[in-house]
C-alpha cells in the first residue's frame, strides 16, 4: 500500500516529488503498524519548498533530517 500510495503521489505531484528517492519503513506498534513514506535527500530550502507545495495541494509533509545511517558524507 505504502509503494502504490508513492506511485499515486509522483503521478499527481511529480514535480515536487521529482528525483526523489523513496524508503518506505513500517514501525510495529501495538494498535497496529503504522507505515511511513520517506522521500530525499535533499537540503533544507529545498524539502521547505517541496513541502509547501505538497500541502498547498493537500498532502501531508514534514522536513527532517536524515537519521545517521541514511547520510552519506562525501569529500
């Protein structure tokens, strides 16, 4: 469910979505699982802006920063 939903957002908001990369991650809690849809990476001006523009169209947005083993440091 949480792949097509992804599907369904870069149909209808690809330019906010657009170069994204997808991680879909379940968090087993005991009313049932809850499923989140993250998308990045991209710096913090940037996701402000996407995210505007996701809600401005109605969707659910928030910013924040990559926990440690998603980042990745280049020199």
């Amino acid at each position: 469910a949480a792949a097509a939903a992804w599907r369904r957002l870069a149909d209808e908001r690809g330019e906010a979505l657009a170069g994204l990369t997808p991680r879909i991650v379940v968090a087993r809690l005991p009313g049932g699982d809850l499923w989140r849809l993250f998308a990045g990476p991209v710096d913090a001006a940037t996701g402000e802006s996407r995210c505007a523009a996701l809600r401005q169209a109605g969707e659910s947005c928030l910013l924040r920063q990559a926990p440690e083993d998603m980042i990745r440091v280049t020199n």
